[in-house]
C-alpha cells in the first residue's frame, strides 16, 4: 500500500553509526569467530515506510542481507542479525535506504568485520587455540608484534581479553623460541578465564559486583581469572594462588568452570526463581 509522506517531513536517518558498533567498554566490535553470531536493533527517524536494509560488500558490490519495511511513523525500527560466518575474512557492512520518490538514498558508515575461523590459525595462535578450546572455542586470536595502546607494561603486557568480543590479543614473544616463552599457557588460559567470566554473567555490572563480592577491592577480576586459570591447569607445578583457597572462591571457581555464574546470598543480581 503507497505510504502518503506527510509534508516538510526531513530525509531517514539512520541512528546507529554503523553497524554492529557496540557501546559496551566503548569498543566496537572489529572481529567475530566462527560459530558466533552479532544482532542489533537499528532505528530510523523519519522512516515513513521506507525500506532499511544490511548490505555486505562482495568485491566491488553490495549484496542485500536482509531488508525490512518499515511502519509509516516519525520513528521506527528493526532488528538485524549477521548470521555465523564460517569462512576467515574482512567483510565490509553497511544499512541502506534505497531512494524513494524524492527522497534520496540514505547510507550509514560502512564496519568492517574480521570473521576468524579457528581451523585457519597457524603458528601461536594455533597453539593458544588448542590451550582454549575445551573452555572457549569462539575465539578469536591476534598475535602482534605491538600490544594495543594502554596494555603494554601492565598486568596484560603480554596478553588480553576483550571481554564480551571473543577476541584475545597476544604478543609474539610468546611463541617457541621466544623471550617469553615460559609464560605461555599461563598466559593464555588467564585470558581465556576472562573471557569465560563475562561470557557467564553477560553484564559487566553483574560481573564486577559479584566477583568482587568473593574477591574484595583490589584486582579482583585478575584473581578470579587466575582461579580459574589454575583450576584449567595453566599454573606450573609447584606454584598456587593462597587466595583461591576461601569457600567462596572454591565455589565461584566452580560455578565459572562449569560455565555459570557464581551469585553470592542474597545477591541483587541473582536471576529471581
Ligand atoms: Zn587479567
């Protein structure tokens, strides 16, 4: 049925900036593993029955997604999923209205995505991989010459997590041969054990609450990964954490490793019966 566009009515815009751009942490989701899939709600004002559309680019053209008419209303919306992408490749994305009448075409920013598939890691990665599949097989991994801007010197000078990304980054001297060597799988399956910690609770809010509940003020995410990391068995012999010793973080270590979320008594974030 032909949507009679009121008057003076302004041209769509696209609220979301690009696609997929999560506002979590203030990080923008760059890299998605095999078997994962990413879902957003993208609004339009002024859509006035126009036709929204994810597009992904496939050499020089963009192929149509998924495309969704919308209410004829000053403001609407629809929900857009990227489904799992097997192949390992950079993939552009962008949402579309196609002109209409005298409105004219209306384009986001475009996001590229980095779809990994774990069976095509070499080399360090593909040895980080066989450390943490048994505990988090979507994931992606960089191995870089550099650290990212802001880890380098700290507790994560050789490695991190991207909590809620799946994505971990690791420097290349953790490889055979390499001056940090010795750090290897601890290393990794630390990282691992936070990327299992958001995955669980699924909220940073839950999350910080709670494992500082077991754990107290002072770096209480990076003990909580190490408990779980020694639980994985990434610990040399010999070496053990005094502070994964304490009931509560016995059963938050198991609550984690069984890949649920550990809720202390009385918790406000413990999901109501
Ligand atoms: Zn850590």
């Amino acid at each position: 049925m032909p949507v009679s566009i009121p008057a003076d009515v302004p041209p769509p815009q696209i609220v979301a900036p690009k696609p997929f751009h999560r506002t979590n942490f203030g990080v923008e989701v760059t890299s998605l593993p095999a078997g994962r899939t990413l879902r957003e709600f993208v609004a339009v004002k002024e859509p006035w029955g126009c036709t929204l559309q994810l597009e992904r680019k496939d050499g020089n053209a963009w192929a149509v997604l998924h495309a969704e008419r919308l209410t004829p209303t000053a403001t609407a919306g629809a929900w857009f999923e990227l489904g799992s992408v097997e192949e390992s490749a950079d993939i552009a994305y962008r949402y579309r209205i196609p002109a209409d009448g005298a409105r004219p075409e209306v384009l986001s920013a475009e996001a590229v995505i980095r779809h990994r598939n774990p069976r095509d890691y070499t080399g360090l990665a593909a040895e980080a991989y066989a450390l943490i599949q048994p505990h988090q097989p979507h994931t992606v991994i960089d191995v870089v010459e550099e650290m990212p801007q802001g880890t380098a010197g700290g507790a994560h000078a050789l490695a991190t997590a991207m909590l809620g990304y799946d994505l971990i980054t690791l420097h290349s001297s953790l490889a055979e041969g390499g001056a940090n060597r010795r750090d290897f799988r601890t290393v990794v399956l630390h990282e691992a054990a936070h990327l299992r910690q958001y995955e669980v609770y699924g909220d940073a809010a839950a999350m910080g609450d709670e494992i500082k509940g077991v754990y107290g003020n002072e770096q209480f995410l990076e003990k909580a990964a190490n408990c779980l990391m020694e639980r994985w068995g990434g610990l040399a012999e010999g070496n053990h954490f005094p502070y994964c010793d304490t009931p509560e973080a016995i059963a938050m270590t198991d609550a984690l490793a069984a890949g649920r979320p550990y809720f202390r008594p009385g918790s406000p974030h413990a999901p109501t019966a």
